[in-house]
C-alpha cells in the first residue's frame, strides 16, 4: 500500500481510516499511515459539471415533444456540503437526471405547443428552482439549467411551416390588394384632376377667344366707317375658315375630309352659326317663362 497521494488539481481526495471518514485532502501530495487504517476512499470534482436530459414529454393540445435540458451544477466546498455529495449520493447524475424528468413533465403538459417555444426560459427557471432546493440538501450548487433544444415529430415540424407559410400568404395577397387598390384610388383621383385641369383650361381658352373677338370688332367697327358687326363676323370667321383648311392641308397623318371649298360656304357656316345660337336663346327664354 501507498504510504502517500497526489491530489490533482480541481479534485478532492476522501481519506477514511478503518472505513471511518477521516478528513479531505485537498491538492497537493498528502501522507498516508496505511498500518493505522489510512485510505483513499473516492473523489469528488470541485470542477463546474455539465448533463444533458432528453426529455420525451407531451404538451397541453396533445403534442409529443424531445425536449433537451442542460444544467450546470458543482460540489459546494463546505466541509459539511462535501460530506453529503460523498455519502448521501450513490449517483448525483442519476438524482439530477430524474428529477429534470420529474419537472419537466409536470410543468409542459400544461402548456400548448406553441407556446413551449415562447416559454422555454420560464421552464428553464421552474427546473432550476426545483433542482436548487433539492440538490443542497445533497451538497451541489445549481449553477445554471437551460432548455436548449425543443423539437417536436418531423410532421408536426411540416404542418407547422405550412401554417405559418399559409399565414404569411394571406398578409402579402391582403396588402397586394390593398396596393392596387390605393394604385386605381390615385389613377382616378389623377384622371378627375386632369380631366378638371383640361376643362379649365378649354374654358379659359374659350373666354380668351371671345374676348379677343369682342376686341377685334369692336376695333375694327371703330376704325372703319359703315361696317356693322356682322360684317365683321363674317369676315372674321371667313378668316378663321381659311387658317382652318390651311391647318388640315399641312398636318401629316391628317385623314381625308370632305368640306365645302367654296366662298358662299363661308355664309352658309355663318348662319348655321346664328341659327343655333338664336335657338338656343329662345329655349333659354322659354325655360325662364
């Protein structure tokens, strides 16, 4: 039998003497008296230790999920502490393994699928809580307890993405329409507008003509003597009738249109002209009457 040991570091050494705890031995080398019943009876890691639990375990609307709980945990370095992970626990791996079981499927079937994946921190912190007040007792400090993975049957997974994918087609077909719809809004509110635009300005450029036409005879009339307004009508429009035929016989792609070339067409538009602009006050009057 050795007479000394080599404690390594991060490890503590559980010397018993004749079966009977003795002490603990930190790092370091230590003597050993093996004629008066000195031994080396185990070890206990002062290192931080990790588990991973997979968890089979079904939620609230019947769903079978894997979930994996990670958990951090290490040997208080209390004397006492270090007494009870030694003796009190044959497999501390093993205690942390069930009771991670025993949380989680009591905490997840109450929750629906969806929201598993919302609260897995709020799990993570229900394990750790019931862990912390177990494994003390024990002499084992939690250090920290994630949920790292949930991962429900492939099919689930599937129907899963296609809902959300549905969902996800229904907003952009919903904000499409809502698109073309604002697109003919503003295509109409344009086509009013210019419409409105086009008449404002055909009127004004009607209010220009007669007003230039009222100057023009009333200038001429000035100017020369024995000339009445309709002479100078007339000839104003015989004017406007010529500039009229010289438009159309220059204008390229212009069709081909039949009209009266002759002098006395002149007159002939001319009282048209009169005729339709008489009748039209007497159906004014008429209508006042």
């Amino acid at each position: 039998m050795s007479c000394y040991t080599c404690v390594p570091q991060g490890t503590i050494q559980v010397v018993q003497q004749w079966g009977k705890f003795k002490k603990f031995a930190d790092p370091g080398c230590h003597c050993l008296i093996p004629c008066c019943g000195d031994e080396i009876a185990g070890a206990l890691s002062t290192r931080i230790q990790s588990l991973d639990v997979a968890v089979e375990t079904k939620t609230k609307d019947n769903v079978f999920v894997n979930i994996i709980v990670s958990t951090q945990y290490m040997v208080l370095r209390d004397p006492e502490r270090m007494y009870d992970a030694f003796y009190k626990l044959t497999d501390s791996r093993e205690q942390i393994r069930s009771y991670i079981f025993d949380v989680v499927r009591s905490t997840v079937p109450r929750i629906n699928l969806d929201d598993v994946f919302t609260t897995k921190e709020e799990i993570a912190t229900t394990v750790k809580a019931e862990l912390e007040k177990a494994m003390t007792e024990f002499g084992y400090a939690i250090i920290q307890t994630l949920v790292t993975d949930i991962a429900p049957d492939q099919k689930v997974k599937v129907a899963m993405n296609e809902i959300n994918a549905a969902q996800r087609l229904r907003i952009a077909a919903q904000d499409r329409a809502e698109a073309e719809k604002i697109m003919v809004v503003k295509a109409a509110e344009a086509d009013a507008e210019a419409k409105y635009l086009a008449g404002t300005g055909i009127a004004r450029q009607r209010q220009a003509i007669i007003n230039g036409l009222r100057e023009s005879v009333l200038s001429f009339q000035a100017d020369v003597d024995g000339i009445n307004s309709k002479d100078v009508m007339e000839m104003m429009m015989m004017t406007q009738y010529f500039d009229t035929m010289k438009e159309i016989g220059v204008s390229g792609g212009t069709n081909t249109i039949f009209v009266p070339s002759g002098p006395g067409a002149v007159a002939d538009v001319a009282q048209s002209v009169r005729s339709g602009i008489m009748q039209g006050q007497a159906v004014t009057t008429s209508n006042k009457r």
